[in-house]
C-alpha cells in the first residue's frame, strides 16, 4: 500500500492539535498513514504512544533548533525531508492557519498539485478524489490532481473518524532547515484551555450570537444556553468586531464552518455571509425580534421574540428537565 | 519603501454565486464583481503607512479578466499609485499552482520591500497564494495578523492561529497577509476618482512571464445543494420558550 503523509502540527508546549485524528484517519482510508512532526525536541513517548492509538504506522520525526522560534518554513522543511523519504500518494494537512501555508510552500518546492479546503475524500479507481463544499455549502464538488503529488488540505471538524491504532514506528530525523530568509516567531499567548466546552469545529451542537445580544457582559447569555444544552459558542461578525467574543468564535464566510446537529442563532439577523458558515445545519432554530430577519427564511423554527426574555426561561425549563 | 497590495476581484458576498456545472467556474455574469474585502483592507494598510510618509509607494497587483482593471481603477482612485494587471484569456482556469507561478513572476522584479495580501480569498477560501509567491520569491511570510507594526527596518505583527496569537517579525522584502480583523478600507473621494485615470496600468500576459507550469488540478463534478426553506415561525406570547424545548425535545436534540 502507498504511504500517506500526515502533518501532525504540535503547539509549543508540545501539544497534538486536534485535526491529528481526522488527518490519520483518513490517511488509513487512502494507503499507510505516516504522521511527519516538526519539533524542537525529541517527541515524548507520551506523543509517540498517542500517534500510535490514533494509527501512525511511521512516525517521521525531524527535529529543528529553532522549531519554536520559526515560522511555518521547519514545517516545510519536515514535509519535503518525509516526501524525499517515503514517495507518499499524498500528503494531508490540516486547513489551519499554520498547515494551509505550508501546504502551499511544500507544493511549490515539490511541484505538487493543491487541493484545498477538503470536507472528504475517497478513492476511487486507484485516484485520490476531494470533495470540496463551495459558497457557504451551496455546491459540493469532486476534484482530484492528476501527474502531480496530491498536497490536500482538510477542513477541521469535517471528519469525525477515528483510525485503527498501528505500531508507530518512530524515524528520528534531523534535515538541513532549508535556506529560505525566515520570520521570526517571537513569543506566544495561548487561548486558555476551556476544557468543559466542545471545540466549536466539530461541535454536534452550536449556539451563536449575534449584536442583539448588546454587551459582552449580556453575550454570556449565549454561554449559558450552550453550556445548558453541552453545546459549543458561535458568533456574528458584528459580534466579534463589537467585541463580545473572542475572533476564532465567528461563524460564516470569513470564519469557521460549521454543520451541527442543532444550530440556534440568538440575535443574528441571517446576513448571507454568516449564513455561508452555518446553513448546512440539521435543525437550525433562531430567536430575533424583527419578524422580517431574514435568519428566519432558513430557520426550521423561527420565534419572533426577545433574547433577553426567551433565552433565561428555556435554560430554566432545560434544567427542569433534568 | 515600496509596497505591492495583491487584491483580488471576486463575486460579491452579498449575492448568490453561481458555479457553472459543467466546468465548476464561477459564473460571472451571475454576480457583481467587486474587490474582495480582505484585499481592501489590505490596501488600506498600505495606504495607512503612505498617510505617514508620502514618499511611500503603493502598487496594486492583479491577475484576472478583463473586468478586473475596475478594480484597480477603483484601487487607484483610493489612492494606489499604480497597478499591475496580469491579462491573459490562457489563464481563465488557473489552479492555485499556475496562479502562484504566474503572480510571483510579474511580482519578482517589482522591487518591493513589502508585499502586503489577504490571508484567504472570499471565493476560493484556499488561503495558499501568499505562501505560495513566498516560496517562490525566498521571501518570509508574516500571515494572517490582527494587528502589524510596519517601520522602515523590519515588519511585525500579531498572528492568530488556532492555538493563541503568535507575536511575529522579519526583515524586509517579506509578505504579510491580513484579516478582517484591519481596519476597513476608505472611499475614493472626488479628487482620487479624477486622479485615478491618469495613473499608470501595466498588463502583462503570460508569455511575458516565462513558464509558469502546469495545471494539474481538476474539477470532476459539480452537484447543487437543494436550497434550505423556513420551517414554522412563531411569535412569543409568553409560550414561546416552552415551544422551543418541546420542539428540541421532538427532535431528540436534548
Ligand atoms: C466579505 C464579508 C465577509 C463577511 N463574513 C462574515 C462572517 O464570517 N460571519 C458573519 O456573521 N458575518 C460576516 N459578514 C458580515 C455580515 O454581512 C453581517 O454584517 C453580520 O453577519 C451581521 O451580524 P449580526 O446578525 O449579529 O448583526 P445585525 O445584522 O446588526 O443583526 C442583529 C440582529 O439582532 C436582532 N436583535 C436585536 N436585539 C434583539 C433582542 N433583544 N432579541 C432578539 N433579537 C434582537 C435584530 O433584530 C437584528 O436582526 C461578512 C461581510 C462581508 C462583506
Ligand atoms: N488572482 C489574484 N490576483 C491577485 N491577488 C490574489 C489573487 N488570488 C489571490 N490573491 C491574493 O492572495 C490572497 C489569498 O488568496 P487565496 O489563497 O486564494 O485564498 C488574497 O486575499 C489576495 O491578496
């Protein structure tokens, strides 16, 4: 079976990043999944015996000095020793800030073709094929590469999958860092660790705010109905720029996409680009005070009504029902 | 110092955008074209600097049809020096690979010491292109910031990832990349409407340009998701919270 390259992106405290499931997962369903790291240090055994569980049969470690202090290029470097090494069918990576401009690099020094923003992918007649969906999921479309290495990029949270574990061998490397002028990464300040709350990528239910809700102090309103229903937290632009939340929060064309089981928009008036983010939902409910909000033209329940008003009385009668 | 502004002409956000099923193009005539608004405000960075120190150069860069030099015309008219628009019915169809190729070609000999871009396009989302002319040009890569400090030595910014933000810096000719999180951009005003006309515009076709490679991607099908219809809509008469729950309840959501 062709080997499938896997880029397995580490935070600097040493971290897996959660895309790693999806990314060897569907590596196991393409050929022989080989995670590739780029780190500082060697990996802990604690990393290794992870990469193993989640199904790296091949673990290409190489390390750089100044992993931690360089931007995304030790990646590449990484990437381009493991194609040199492996001759994989394809390489995958995750649609993340980090991995999507090292996909780009890496396709440039391999002279690999791209496929980007991928929600699936399958084999089919011994060719790789992507399924993309465009326009805030309006289209869906199948695209393969043809007389080039397949470099893809995996959308987060499109793939709930996990594979089978595998034995993880681990190929400790140390490759020339290669001779491109580099930016410089000079310190870093992590999103605190919300553990109790679902990754809003993913999350089977999302609840989202919008500029209705006023305040940062009344956004917690939000949270409290999300955290009611064991839901992750959304926003609106005009939510975020307002500052109630933090940025990575935004739902829509230019932020995350989600397709929930359930989708409750609370104050979001239902502009197109924050509908691009969010209409491919099972259920969507939304709550707005305008009957002529144009959320409700897509809500399967629509309440004309007040936030302030509705949202404390259902986290009440959700609690009762427990 | 001299700064190139990739913008990018897309369909307007605010309207339906049409894929053409046999290709998987994007329909144009389906759609008003308009400067993608991350690249807008990505001139509006560049231009915030010339606001500082007159003696800045702006240059915007395009590679697209024929339409495409509104754009740049309205880039001009916002105050952008000149533009450069690579024109060539050859690259309707481009991937990402031939695109990259191309775009560094007309960018390597512009002279920049700073390349400032979007750190993803509204249409293609791909978020690749900059990386992709970095490599190509041997140049650093500053991307997607929330905030950037551009001073005559060196350029650095703040960068949000998924993990946190990352404090970042390098030395020039580099490539920034902005998000929406930059301020947005200005309006022409009547003097840079009339000024825009007289400002220069290179085309440059790809033969110009030397090789710049093969595409290698292709679309094998494209299927049309059912549009989505409104369910029931109520108003709150004092039930509506109650309505809510039962409904979730009936649907087993909780
Ligand atoms: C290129 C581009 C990309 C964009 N990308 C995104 C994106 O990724 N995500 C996104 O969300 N937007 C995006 N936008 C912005 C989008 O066009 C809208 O401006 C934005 O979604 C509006 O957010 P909102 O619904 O919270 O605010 P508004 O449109 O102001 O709506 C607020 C709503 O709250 C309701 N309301 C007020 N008070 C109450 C109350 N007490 N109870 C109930 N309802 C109340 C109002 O009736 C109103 O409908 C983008 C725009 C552009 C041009
Ligand atoms: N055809 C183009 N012409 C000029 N700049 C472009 C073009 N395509 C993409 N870019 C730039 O690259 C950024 C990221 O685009 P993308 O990689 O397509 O998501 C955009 O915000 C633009 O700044």
């Amino acid at each position: 079976m062709a080997n499938i390259l896997a880029l397995v992106e580490l935070t600097h405290t040493g971290h897996l990043a959660p895309s790693a499931r999806g990314l060897l997962a569907v590596a196991a369903r393409l050929g022989t999944p080989v995670a590739v790291t780029a780190t500082a240090e060697p990996l802990g055994p604690e990393t290794v015996a992870q990469l193993a569980e989640l199904g790296a049969a091949h673990i290409h470690a190489a390390q750089f000095p100044a992993a931690n202090s360089t931007l995304i290029t030790p990646l590449v470097d990484a990437l381009a020793d493991a194609v040199g090494a492996h001759a994989p069918a394809a390489v995958l990576i995750a649609a993340s800030t980090d991995g999507r401009e090292a996909a780009g690099r890496l396709a440039v020094r391999t002279g690999g073709g791209l496929l980007a923003d991928v929600v699936d992918v399958r084999m089919a007649e011994d060719s790789i094929v992507t399924e993309h969906s465009v326009f805030g999921g309006n289209y869906t479309v199948d695209a393969q590469v043809s007389g080039a290495l397949p470099i893809i990029t995996l959308r987060s949270g499109a793939i709930d999958e996990a594979g089978a574990p595998a034995a993880g061998e681990l190929l400790e490397v140390t490759p020339a860092p290669s001779s491109t002028t580099n930016a410089t990464i000079e310190s870093f300040a992590d999103v605190p660790e919300e553990s109790s709350r679902p990754e809003l990528r993913g999350a089977s239910t999302v609840v989202s705010g919008g500029r209705g809700l006023g305040s940062a102090e009344n956004f917690s309103l939000v949270e409290q109905l999300a955290d009611a229903l064991g839901g992750a937290v959304g926003a609106s632009r005009a939510a975020v720029d307002a500052g109630y939340i933090a940025q990575n929060a935004q739902v829509g064309q230019t932020g995350v996409s989600v397709s929930p089981q359930l989708y409750i928009a609370l104050g979001i008036s239902g502009a197109i680009q924050h509908r691009a983010g969010m209409q491919t939902a099972k259920t969507i409910v939304a709550i707005n005070k305008d009957e002529d909000a144009p959320i409700f033209e897509i809500a399967d329940l629509g309440i004309v009504g007040d936030v302030f008003t509705l949202v404390p009385q259902v986290i009440e009668l959700l609690k009762a029902r427990t | 110092m001299k700064i190139v502004v990739l913008i990018k002409q897309v369909p307007d956000t605010a309207e339906e955008r049409i894929l053409d099923p046999a290709t998987g193009r994007l329909d144009r005539e389906a759609s008003d074209a308009v400067i993608d608004e991350i690249t807008e405000r990505a001139l509006e960075l560049a231009l915030s600097v010339k606001d500082g120190d007159k003696s800045t150069e702006v240059v915007v860069a395009t590679m697209g049809p024929k339409e495409a030099l509104k754009s740049i015309r309205k880039a001009l008219s916002m105050g952008a020096d000149s533009g450069i628009h690579v024109l060539d019915d050859g690259l309707a169809g481009a991937d990402l690979v031939v695109t990259a190729s191309v775009l560094a070609a007309a960018l390597r000999d512009t002279g920049a010491d700073l390349f400032i871009a979007g750190n993803e396009s509204t249409d293609g989302r791909a978020g690749m292109l900059p990386a992709m002319i970095a490599e190509h040009l041997g140049l650093p890569l500053l991307g997607s910031l929330v905030a950037a400090d551009i001073s005559a030595q060196s350029v650095s910014g703040q960068r949000a990832t998924e993990a946190g933000t990352q404090d970042v810096s390098a030395a020039y000719p580099a490539i920034v990349t902005v998000t929406e999180r930059f301020a947005e951009a200005r309006f022409p005003n009547f003097k840079g409407i009339l000024g825009a006309k007289r400002k220069p515009v290179s085309t440059l076709s790809a033969a110009e340009l030397g090789d710049t490679g093969q595409i290698s991607s292709s679309v094998l099908e494209v299927s049309q998701r059912p549009p989505r219809t409104a369910g029931a809509k109520i108003t709150d008469d004092g039930n509506a919270a109650a309505q809510l729950v039962d409904f979730l309840a009936s649907r087993r959501l909780i």
